[in-house]
C-alpha cells in the first residue's frame, strides 16, 4: 500500500502528483491491470485441437500449392508478411 503525508506549506495538486508517482513507481497499477486481463490456461485437449487444425490448415494448403491451385500472395500494404491463410484459401484458389 502507497502511503504519501502532506507537507508543511505543501498544496493539495503538488501531494496527489508525488502520491501519483508513488504509485507508478510502486507498481500496483500494473499488477491491477495484468490482473484485469488474465486469461485460462488452456486445457491439453484444446491445445491439441489447436495444434491438429492448424497442421490440418497448413497441409491443405501445402496440398493446393503442389497440384497448381494456389499462387503466393502477398499483401501489398504488408509485403514482407504474407497474407493470412483464410484470406490465402479463399481469395487465390483457381478454379
């Protein structure tokens, strides 16, 4: 807990602004937020799903790059990133 004591002749903006500071400087607002936003871990089963649907998306796609179907694409706005592989599977598949 952050503690802060008004001075002698200090004026109430400058003992909220040091008690600001303690309190950054303490971290207790980061430990608050992480707090906010803490996430499960996930079960074993559901990191193995995870695991088998993106190999199954990964061999798919391997699959249609061998047989023709699927040209690379590359995003313009990000041309070192390739596009995602919903936007590859849907958007470059030949017919």
């Amino acid at each position: 807990m952050v503690e802060v004591k008004k001075r002698d002749g200090e004026s109430p903006e400058s003992l909220v602004r040091r008690f600001t500071k303690k309190v950054q400087a303490s971290g207790v607002l980061i430990r608050a937020k992480k707090g906010r936003f803490h996430e499960r871990k996930k079960s074993k089963l559901k990191l193995q799903e995870e695991a088998t649907r993106r190999k199954n998306i990964r061999d798919k796609k391997e699959h249609l790059r061998k047989i023709g179907k699927l040209d690379e694409f590359v995003d313009p706005k990000r041309p070192n990133k390739r596009g995602t592989i919903k936007k590859i599977l849907e958007a470059r598949v030949r017919k």
